[in-house]
C-alpha cells in the first residue's frame, strides 16, 4: 500500500505588456543620474509549479527611452546595446517561493548576446487572478561587454542600477 503522491500545482501567468516596465538608473560622473526605461515593452510568463515561481521577460533593445533622443541613438548603437543585431534583452529567475515580503534570487541576463547573472530583490504581491513582481538588481556594464569608447567608459559609472515591475493576468 503506497501513499499518494502530492499533486503538483501548476499555473501560468502571461505578462501584461501594458501594464509593466523596465526602469534604470546609470550615473554619470558618479554624480549626475540618467534615468531610463523600456516602457510597455515586457513580454513572457511567470510559471508556478511545484510551490515555487520561476519567470522569463524579454524587452526590445530599441524601444530604450531616456527622454532625449540623441541619447537613445547612442545607447541603441553597438557601442552600447547594439539594437540592431542584438534586438531583445531577456532575463529570467527561477526558483522563487510564493510568499510576502522580499525575495533574495538571481536573474539571468542576456543583453547584446552576452549572458550573465545578477543577484536580485523580488517582491511579490497581488490575488490569484494576477501577480505583480519587482524585481531590482544591479548589473556591471562590462559583464554583459557594454564598454563604450575610451571617453564615454571614463564617464559612465560601471554600475547600472535596474527595476523590471512585471505585472501579469491570468494565464
């Protein structure tokens, strides 16, 4: 006479592009902060099985917005994130536990081809029905090979300061 197997719980959550968003922040000359983002421009899921969440976002490279144009030109060119090749930047975390408060994890990021990992904060919040999850980390420009020309690196402090606020529907 064997016991029962505990069933496996299983949903899937659709990430609301419109609803989420993927912020920076990246210092200029250790003193000035240039603030960023990829606005409505997160797709992928959040996955619960097993009692644990596991997730995969992806924003396009291009859609960079820092209010000015110029900039954006620049950040999207192969000194930076090279958008023209490289037209989405992804990450994914697994292994995180459904419950109040903030997460320790880390997040694997792919920016230009590059993959490496970060380690993050999660909060997790909202009813079954949908989920919203903050993510906050901080990547290292040249783990990912964003180092730019010899002026614009002395400059451009190494840290950038990320928050991917990823909001989901029922899946």
């Amino acid at each position: 006479m064997g016991t029962a197997a505990a069933p496996v719980s299983h949903r899937t959550w659709a990430i609301d592009a419109a609803r989420s968003d993927v912020t920076f922040t990246a210092w200029v000359l250790g003193r000035l902060a240039v603030r960023g983002g990829f606005p409505s421009a997160a797709s992928g899921a959040i996955v619960l099985a097993d009692d644990t969440l596991s997730g995969a976002a992806t924003v396009a490279a291009a859609t960079i917005d820092t209010g000015i144009g110029r900039r954006d030109r620049h950040l999207r060119s192969a000194e930076f994130l090279d958008a023209a090749r490289h037209d989405t930047i992804a990450m994914r975390v697994e292994g995180i536990t459904r419950s109040a408060g903030v997460q320790r994890a880390t997040a694997v990021l792919t920016i230009k081809g590059v993959t490496t990992t970060v380690p993050v904060e999660i909060e997790l919040t909202g009813p079954d029905a949908s989920l919203t999850a903050i993510v906050r980390g901080r990547l290292r420009r040249h783990d990912v090979h964003i180092v730019p020309s010899w002026l614009a690196n002395l400059v451009v402090d190494e840290d950038v300061v990320f928050e991917a606020r990823i909001v989901t529907g029922a899946g």
